[in-house]
C-alpha cells in the first residue's frame, strides 16, 4: 500500500502543480473506505460540481456504514436515502454480463443509475458496449482485482466517462495495466474507496453489500477480488470477480447471507472455486460464466459445469452465447435468451504444445511478471496455441485436461527439473509458486492455500533463487 500511496500522491502532486489547484480534477482516496454520511456527501458535491444530474445522483446513491456498526447500519441504510429517490418497484434492473471475451465486465442499469462491475481486457468490448447503452456516467465501478482481464478495458472508461464512486481492493500489482489504471484514477474526479465486508451501498432503491475479500493477505491475487451481492427486491445477484475456494469458504464461515438467484461464476469458471460448499452456501437458480470461447485456460471446467448442473442450476455462457442481459423486476428474473446447460468444457492446449512453450517461454527470468502479463496462472503465447488446440469432443475431456493439468504444473523453467538432485528425496523440502514467483518451506500454511496447478517441487533453496523465486516472508525458507 505504501508504493501505491506514493504513487498516487506523487501523481496528484504533478496534477496539482499543472492545474495551480484548481478543484477540477481532485482526487479523494478513502483508504480506510470510511463511511460518509449522505449529509457531508451532498455538500460537498454541490460545492464542487454544477452539474445537477451528477450532485442529485450522487449524493443518493453512496452510503456505507461505519464498520463498527456494520449489523445496525446494514438495516438502516435501505431506508436512509429518502427523497431524490423514486420509491418505485415497477422499474426494472438490468445485469448485462457483457461478451468481453476472455474476461469479466458486468454493466447493471437501474432507471438512471448505472455501475460497471470491471472492463474486461483492453480490447474496448466494454467501452464499445457502454456507447451503445448510452452509458455517460457510472455511479460505482467495482474493480474486483487488479488482473488485466478485468481492469484493462476499465482504463479507457475511467479516462472517459463520469465516475462518481470506485470501489477497488487494497492490493498493489506492477504490471503496466495497473500502473495506467491507477494513472487513470487518479486523474478522474471519484472518489475511491476500498471494500469492507458488510459496507452496504445504495443503488437507487436497490442497493448492494460487499462479502469479500474477508481478509488483508492472500497467497494469490484472484482472492483479493472484491466480491458483492446486489438486492433489487426480492431478487438478488451475487457478483464474485475471480475468487477461490479460500476467499468462498471464508465467506461461508463469516455466516453472511449470501443466498442469490444468480451466480456470477467465480473466475471464468475455473475449478479454483464454485465449490459444491458454496454452490450450497448461495443456491442460485441461475449462474453466469463469462469467459472467451477457445480460450486458452481451459475455461470452463467441466467439473465446474457438472458441479451446476447437478444442482439443477440454468447455465448462461458469454462464451457460447455473446452478452447474457438478466432483467428484474424486484419479484423475479428473466433472461434475454434459454439457458446453455451442456456440458461443452474448455480445453487446455495439449501436451506437445505445453511443452513447446515451456521451452520457448523465459519463464525463470521473471516468473511474477508473466503471470502479471497474462493475468492467469497458465503461460501461453495465444497465437502459437490457438493454431495448435485440438478440439476434443466431449467424452475425452477430461481426460485432456487431467494430462494437460499435469503438464502446466511442471516448475517453470525447464533447466530446474534437469538440475534436481538424481536421488531426490520423496518429498520436496521446498514449494514454488509459479504464479508468483514465491518459494515456502513446504509445511508453510501457504502451501495449503496455493493451487494444485501452482506448486513446484523444488528440492535444493540455490535452485530457487537462481530460478528467479523469492523466499516467502512468512516461513522465510
Ligand atoms: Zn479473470
Ligand atoms: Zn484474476
């Protein structure tokens, strides 16, 4: 948080410098996402804006609640926005899970309260998307996580369009995309806050509450995705970015509330999560994936897809069938288009093609940079995979994907498995992350944490660090 404090307040700084502080353009971080109160929202928006819509709209639409009365407020706040709002249950929310190809973006229109739930990629699909709704201000946008696929198209919007609020975590990342995203915050005139477990917000007379992340620290970035459950009504849509099993069972185990008739599945559908516990936990109706078709992770996994259907759960996919808009009217939901409940699984690259990248790929130069690049745990050159996938049918799924999980599990250099010790102990003395380029003892408790397709045996601490791997601050190995 430090670096990210610096950077913001260096970049303020030069802004100020330039615009010999004028008002425009201020920047307001609430680091501790402290609660305001409607009253001291509303001033200050009338002293710095002419602008009605934008003055009216904003200071009905935000209230958080002070985390030390997080149970109180809860209750309270639904009724707390009073009178620019129009007591109207007739007016129909929109959810649009937008087809940003392989990513997440998810834009909720409610009368003329607008919120983006990330960008996708920086391929524009959302900043073209948003033209064509006419989108020319967003009261919140939720940035789950800093990966590429969800804050790359966000930079453009920030840039662009109106914003009144942003919620993002509290985690820094030195990619290049979130050096400009942060760029592009700090130079718009939100106000930025960061999620609190049990923050409720006001969204017209619908409103939304924050559910994870539950903790400060995770082994990996997809676990600080900011997760929320939105309620119009009697309906309600929990939004989970690219959470995992760890950030789900904390969720169940901080005993919130977070039944829903829709489920945004969890990371593109991948296995690190929608476990049968937190199927369970939410019991949706209905769940969305978004992801790219042909993607190169293997998304989504057919256990995944297996996991839904058992639970009589209709399955909507960007992937198959473009933008999913789900429309409520406070009593139930319907859908633009049927349900897509077949099994058709993504498929990973196959072996050969693994191991060819494996091999071309100067994975041990910077094992986080990568990772950071792409946004995933997998190491892929997209062209070279696209011309080379095999598409399965779908009996030998799974078996694809049980001998490609295999493979990209391998440590990421392939130098590491020549130079371990012929006679290796049974078990490594040392855990690798390859997606971020951490190395534990392996009786560290972020072993337990990391995935499966992470973890690489390492069995002499030089080879780590010649590797590039950087000892664990926790387990210092
Ligand atoms: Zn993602
Ligand atoms: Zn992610």
């Amino acid at each position: 948080m430090k670096k990210y404090n610096k950077f913001i307040l260096l970049l303020l700084s030069i802004f100020l410098i330039f615009s010999g502080c004028s008002n425009r353009g201020r920047l307001e971080i609430k680091e501790s996402s402290k609660p305001k109160t409607i009253e001291s929202v509303s001033e200050e928006t009338a002293s710095e804006t002419t602008s009605e819509v934008t003055s009216e709209k904003t200071s009905a639409a935000r209230t958080t609640t002070e985390k030390s009365s997080t149970e109180k407020s809860k209750k309270s706040l639904a009724v707390s926005t009073t009178k620019e709002i129009k007591q109207d249950h007739q007016e129909r929310l929109e959810v649009h899970f937008i087809d940003v190809g392989q990513g997440d973006s998810i834009l909720i229109k409610y009368g003329d309260y607008n919120m983006l739930i990330d960008g996708g990629s920086q391929d524009r699909s959302c900043y073209n998307y948003l033209q064509d709704q006419n989108i020319d201000s967003l009261d919140y946008v939720i940035a789950t996580h800093p990966h590429e696929d969800h804050i790359g198209g966000l930079i453009e919007i920030v840039e662009s369009i109106e914003i009144d609020t942003i919620i993002m975590p509290n985690v820094t990342h030195t990619s290049e995309t979130f050096d400009n995203f942060l760029t592009s915050v700090a130079f718009s005139r939100a106000k930025v806050f960061q999620p609190n477990v049990n923050d409720v917000y006001n969204f017209g007379d619908a409103s939304f509450t924050i559910v994870a992340p539950v903790s400060d620290f995770y082994e990996d970035l997809n676990n600080y995705s900011i997760a929320l459950k939105l309620n119009h009504g009697d309906n309600s849509f929990l939004f989970t970015g690219d959470i995992e099993a760890i950030s789900e069972l904390e969720i169940i185990s901080s005993n919130q509330d977070i039944s829903a008739d829709v489920l945004k599945v969890a990371h593109h559908g991948s296995d690190t999560g929608t476990t049968d516990q937190f199927i369970t936990a939410v019991t949706p109706s209905y769940a969305v994936i978004s992801c790219a078709q042909d993607n190169s992770y293997g998304y989504p996994d057919l256990k995944v897809l297996q996991r839904l259907r058992d639970n009589n759960i209709d399955i909507y996919r960007t992937d198959l069938q473009g933008s999913i808009i789900a429309s409520s009217d406070g009593k139930s939901i319907s859908f633009n288009q049927k349900p897509n409940n077949g099994l058709i699984a993504g498929t990973l690259p196959t072996t050969e093609v693994l191991q060819t990248i494996t091999t071309q790929t100067p994975i041990s130069a910077a094992p986080q940079n990568i990772s950071e690049t792409t946004g995933e745990q997998t190491v892929t050159i997209e062209a070279t995979i696209k011309s080379t996938v095999e598409s399965t049918v779908e009996s030998t799924v799974e078996q694809t994907i049980a001998q490609t999980v295999t493979q990209s599990s391998v440590p990421p250099t392939t130098t590491l498995v020549t130079e371990a010790p012929i006679i290796q102990p049974a078990v490594a003395p040392y855990i690798g992350n390859s997606n971020t380029g951490k190395f534990h003892h392996s009786s560290c408790s972020s072993v337990d944490q990391m995935n499966p397709g992470n973890k690489v045996p390492i069995y002499d601490r030089n080879d780590a660090i010649n590797q590039g791997y950087v000892p664990c601050k926790r387990c210092n190995p």
